[in-house]
C-alpha cells in the first residue's frame, strides 16, 4: 500500500471514528456531519457535500439538518 504521513493521518483519523462509533455506519455517518458543522463553524466555512439518495430497501444513511 502507497503510504505517506498525509495518508497515515487519514487511516488513523478514520479508524478513530469507526471505533468511536461501534462500527455502527449510521453513527459513524452522524458523527463525521457533526465534525463537519462545527469546523464550518470553527473556521467559517461552508462545506458542500453530497446526500445518498433513497433506494427501493435502503435507508438514507445521510440527512440534511435543515429538514
């Protein structure tokens, strides 16, 4: 695997949150959006990412706040 300290941050960064949230993904996703409102905060900052949309038999994994 192609490493350097940059990458090595990211696989521990990640694999904090997993453990953190049980290896649940629902809360592993809630978690990473809150990380994300308060360093849009923190840092003024406006984020824009994408939503999974909704498929016959799946959840949404993310939510929008606002709604």
């Amino acid at each position: 695997m192609i490493t350097n300290p940059l990458l090595e941050e990211v696989y521990y960064t990640q694999k904090r949150l997993v453990e953190e949230a049980n290896y649940d993904m629902s809360k592993y996703s809630e978690n990473v959006q809150k990380m994300v409102l308060e360093i849009q905060k923190k840092y003024g900052l406006k984020l824009k990412y994408g939503q999974i949309k909704k498929h016959v038999g799946w959840t949404e994994v993310l939510q929008n706040p606002t709604q």
